[in-house]
C-alpha cells in the first residue's frame, strides 16, 4: 500500500465529551478531535471508533495514540461509549446486539450531518470494535466508506471466545464474561452525566446481566451466534475493508475467509502479534500502522488515487522458527506479499502418519498452551510442549532436508472411535529441533458431536469408526533444516476445552491418519519484501496519562491424594493516572483453572475483578466474581456483583444459572 499523501499536519482541538441524541432519546457520549480548521467552509471525513470499554476510563490512552493522529491529518476522529456502557445513557443488554446496530446507524447520520463533515465517515476499531465494524458495514448505511477491522471475526461462534469447534472456550468464556460484567457496571462520568449519575449507575448495577447466561445457553450455532456473522452473507458487505490479524492473536483465522469470500475491495496485514495494534505490537517488528489507516481512509473517504486499493492483497509476517518461551518481544521472520486467497504460492502437501492405539484422557493435556489470545504480555505464549506430547498419541516425521515454509491452515485427518457418546480431539504441530525441545506452531480442535457441522451436532455410537477432518488455526512460518514436526493428539485440552462429561477412550485407526500442510513455494516477488514506516508514538502530550500493567501466569500440579491436580492461576493488572481530570483507574483480574488428571468433572473456573475510580470527590470502586463448573447432565455458573460509592455499599447482587449440556 502507497504511502499516505495527507502529509501537512494541521493542529488539533478536542471536544471532550459531546451528546447524540438518538431517536428514541437516549444519549450517547462521544469525544471528537477535529482539525483546527474544520468547518462548514472546510469540512472533512468522519473516523468512528465506537466501543463498550469506557472513552473516560480503560480506552483514554489508547484512543490518544490514533484519534489525534488522525485530527492532525485531516479527519474529525470520533470514539462513541455504547448505550449502557461508559458514560453513554441506557443499558447494554448483550453482545453485538442489534440495538447497538441500528443505534450505529444513527450515529453515522449524525455524523454525516455536523457542519464539520463532508458526510463521508469510516469505521475503525479492534475486537469489539472491529465485529461491529463489519456488522453494520454489512447494514449498508450510506455514511459508511470504509472500515478498518483489527482482531475480529467474520462467524461468532467459531471464532470469538465462547466456542471453539463446538468445544466451550474453558480458558476464555467465563473469563470475558467476567471482564465485561466488571465494564458494563462502572458508572457514567459525574462530569457529564451530572447529578443523575448515581441514579444512572444504580440502573446499570441492578439491570445489565452477566452475558455468561446468554453465551452458555446457546452451545451450538443457532440463530444467537449466526447474528452478527457477516459469514452469513459475505455480499452484503460493500464498503472497502482493511482487516487485520497477527499469528499469537485468537481472531486471525478470520482474515483469509474474509479474503476469500468479500465481493467488496479488501486488503489484509498479518503480522506477529497479539491482540494489540500493530503499530505497538508484541511480538514485534511494530509497524506504522496508523500510516496505513491514514493510507486507508485517504483513498476511500477522500477519494485521493494513493495505490491503496492496488499492489497485493495480502502482506503477511512469516515467521522463523524460535525456541519454546512464554514470552517474545521480537519474531525473527520477513514480510512475504500474496496476490489472491487462496495462494497460487502455496501447495497441499499430504503426509501419511503413522498414528495408532489407544489413549484415555489426561485431562491436565493443555497447561503448555498458554493463553487462547496473547495480549503482548509476560507469560502468555506457549511453552515447551514436552508434557502435554507425553499425554497425546504422538508421531514424528522424517527431519526436514530444507527448510519448508508455511502459510495456511495445515488439515489432519483422523480415523478414530472413541467409547462414549459424547467426546472431543485436540490436535497440536509442533516444531521439534534437534536438542528435543517442542514448540507450539498451531493446534486446533473439535467435539466429534459436531462432526457434521455446529448447528445439529449428534451424539457418537461408541466403537465405530468415523473418518475427521480437522483445520488447525492459520499460520505463517518456517520450519528451518534439521528439524522435525511433530504430530499429537488428545481426548482432552485443558482449559481450550471444557472436558467431556467422562473420562474418554480415543482410538487411532493405522493407516487412516494423515496430515496435509500448505507449503508455500519461494516467489520472485520476495526478494522485494512489503515494507512500512516506523511505528508510531501516542500522540498524547507527554505526562497527560501514565499507565501501567503486568501480568504473571502460574502453572503447578499438587499430587497430594494421588489425583495430580493441575492448577493455573492468572493475575492482570492496569493502572493509569489521567493528569487532566486528576483522575486514578485501576483495573486488576485473578483467573483460575483447576482439573484433576482422572477427573472431568473436576474442571473449574474462578474469576475475580476490582475496578476503582478516583478522583477529588468522587471515589467508587466495584467488585465481581465468577465460578463455573459441570457436572454430567449441566453446567453451572454463578456470578456475584458488589458496589460502593465511598465508603456505601451501592448494591449486592447474585445470579445462578444452571444450564443443560447440549452434547458438550
């Protein structure tokens, strides 16, 4: 993609907090950053980032290293509080509603109509906000050019953190739902909200619920999960996208079907990261991100003829081979570029395995893992997989006479019968070097009640033979000469996949097991690697926010009565000072995952979170938490909520919630 051609940077204003009225009455807060000059005479296009996550609390330093960027080279860049979240008015009653759709579409008329806007407008955001990027481009709204989607997903219930081929999401979906009940119950700003905050924040504590309810009540692909999933219908996305993914993230198997599927002009960027933008993303090389945004918006809202919708459609990091670490602050690799989706580069190689026998579940398979979505933080990335290939049925091919690289999703099929009727497979690649170490490439997963398909899953006949397909995620990486892949799989991947009801009996059938890789083939075009500019710095003035985070993950197994219980034990923290407001937030989570190795039914999840707000005369501070565990016929979930403003307890509440297991 060319460069930018907006290079005269202009000053910025800020307009801390400004009201939408949507039609039902309701307001909206949002902060707008215009180009000083921004007027009916001199009107520009419109960016709208538009989120659950509070403008005035967790997004304040991420939203200052984009939207005044953008301000400053020539868009009046919005961020939005959803209705019910922040300091917006209303309630969120859910995920990815249509309420927060079609309350979207009133927000880009509103912006199209400002006297500052020429009526063009983009979207821009990742996770959340890139989903609802793609979901109301796919509404068709006039006012919406172009859209910028990080870290999202075209089908909500394979890729988002609930499901993961039909297994439930153990190390994810308590976890979130925690994380949002902690969001959703912070208070509107007294600032902007007034002297009604107080009643606005009772309504919030005593009405949004815990979406865990939702989520666990809707285990295979219904109509739940199809709202939302553009994959429903790719076409009625019109709009030019820029999508972007990045290997240690958990959406990027999006990218190549939307890719392969949108009729729209679309291009994409995979790169090494986690869930961060790129242009601060770990692992690194960090690109100039906001550069291509810039790129993006310039051709599509402002019609400037910059190359962005020419040169290849995808540029992607291909990764070289590094030693197992649960952290890496840069991946050795190079950009290579591709022309179409699926490659023209890239051809399916088949290898015969020769896996057999039979193994019962350990269910302590999955403590080197790591976590589902890598954030760019201390002890998140898988670990030598030497424990959990010792707990699979395991075989290695041939060492690697050249390098080979990668780039797709590699396939294994499985001939298998297991002993129960309801039962799951995980499957790991892994790159074994020549000093024995294992490390994780890509791994995926699928409860064999939906072997044909999510939306009508069927219960097994124990002993019978069934022929599996099974897509690992989508990768880009080298393996290097000398090498070996390894090829494991297990009844059980914990906490990736809440545990069958009981213990399971996998057979491997000789000779009917295979993997197929997508080796891609050296280009001409690589020796002209796709470059960017330097990431860019936050745009804030220096020591307006200071912010800081960690995170520790602690894995043990207690032997104790003999069960070998394996604990994890996840700590997070955020703290920011906002010098302007004199306003101190801290956000802090503790995540527990516990299992016996003989013991299904020993699965549980705890979470717990604290957010505080401090600031001369106002101080709050709220408290959840979070349990799940199942027994053979249900899942159990209980979630509790506690509020003070000072030194009062504003409120206390509770919910239970007992749901059947659907072949899960």
């Amino acid at each position: 993609m060319s460069q930018p051609m907006t290079t005269k940077l202009v000053p910025v204003r800020e307009i801390e907090n400004t009201w939408i009225v949507l039609s039902d009455g309701c307001r909206l807060a949002a902060r707008i950053w215009l180009p000083f000059n921004a007027s009916v005479g001199h009107p520009v296009p419109a960016v709208l980032e538009y989120l659950p996550y509070g403008k005035d609390t967790s997004t304040v330093a991420a939203d200052a290293t984009r939207h005044p960027y953008f301000a400053a080279r020539g868009f009046a860049s919005v961020r939005v509080d959803l209705r019910g979240t922040g300091s917006s008015e209303g309630l969120c009653l859910g995920e990815y509603l249509l309420q927060e759709q079609d309350d979207a579409l009133e927000v880009l008329a509103w912006l199209a109509e400002q006297p500052w806007c020429t009526g063009a407008v983009g979207m821009i955001g990742y996770s959340w906000g890139g989903f609802n990027g793609l979901q109301i481009a796919a509404r068709r709204p006039p006012q919406l050019r172009a859209v910028v989607s990080m870290y999202s997903t075209d089908d909500r219930y394979t890729d988002d953190c609930h499901y993961q081929g039909g297994c439930v999401l153990g190390s994810d979906l308590l976890k979130w739902a925690s994380w949002m009940h902690a969001y959703d119950a912070r208070p509107p700003d007294p600032r902007f909200a007034g002297a009604n905050w107080k009643a606005q924040w009772l309504d919030r504590l005593r009405h949004n619920p815990p979406l865990i309810d939702d989520w666990i009540a809707h285990q295979r692909r219904d109509e739940f999960w199809r709202h939302g999933s553009v994959a429903e219908d790719y076409s009625s996305i019109q709009a030019p996208v820029l999508l972007v993914g990045g290997w240690t993230d958990a959406y990027t198997n999006a990218v190549p079907r939307l890719l392969e599927n949108l009729t729209c002009p679309r291009r994409g960027i995979i790169g090494p990261w986690g869930h961060v933008v790129p242009s601060h993303g770990v692992p690194g090389p960090a690109i100039g991100f906001l550069q291509e945004c810039v790129c993006w918006f310039d051709r599509w809202l402002k019609g400037i003829e910059n190359g962005a919708d020419e040169g290849p459609l995808l540029r992607a990091y291909l990764q070289e081979s590094l030693p197992p670490a649960d952290f890496v602050a840069q991946r050795p690799g190079r950009w290579i570029a591709e022309d179409v989706w699926p490659p023209a580069s890239v051809a399916a190689l088949t290898h015969d395995l020769p896996l057999s026998g039979t193994i019962t579940g350990d269910q302590r398979c999955g403590q080197t893992a790591g976590v589902w979505c890598a954030n760019g933080m201390d002890h998140e990335l898988p670990t030598d997989q030497g424990a959990d290939d010792s707990r699979s049925l395991a075989c290695d091919l041939a060492p690697l006479t050249s390098a080979l690289d990668l780039l797709g999703h590699p396939r294994v099929h499985l001939a298998l019968s297991v002993d129960r009727p309801c039962a799951l497979v995980a499957v790991r690649l892994c790159d074994v070097a020549p000093d024995g170490s294992s490390a994780l490439i890509t791994w995926g997963q699928l409860n064999l009640t939906h072997r044909s398909g999510h939306a009508t899953p069927e219960p097994l006949e124990p002993g019978r033979r069934y022929e599996v397909d099974i897509a690992l995620n989508v990768i880009g990486q080298r393996i290097p000469a000398g090498h070996r892949l390894r090829v494991a799989v297990s009844s059980a991947y914990w906490p990736h996949a809440w545990p069958s009801p009981v213990p399971v009996a996998l057979t491997l059938h000789e000779g009917g097991c295979s993997l197929t890789l997508p080796v891609r083939a050296a280009q001409a075009a690589d020796t002209e690697p796709p470059t960017f500019g330097p990431a860019e710095e936050s745009a804030a003035a220096p020591g307006a926010i200071r912010e800081s985070g960690e995170r520790t993950r602690e894995r043990r197994v207690d032997a104790g009565d003999g069960a070998g219980v394996a604990r994890i034990e996840d700590r997070q923290s955020y703290r920011a000072h906002f010098s302007a407001t004199g306003t101190d937030y801290t956000e802090t989570g503790l995540d527990r995952w516990l299992i016996a190795a003989d013991d299904p039914l020993s699965a549980h999840v705890e979470c717990d979170r604290e957010i505080t707000l401090d600031r001369e005369g106002w101080h709050v501070r709220l408290r959840t938490s979070s349990t799940m565990w199942s027994d053979e016929e249900e899942f159990h979930v209980v979630s509790a909520l506690e509020a003070w403003d000072g030194d009062e307890l504003m409120f206390e509440g509770s919910w239970q919630r007992a749901v059947s297991r659907d072949l899960v």
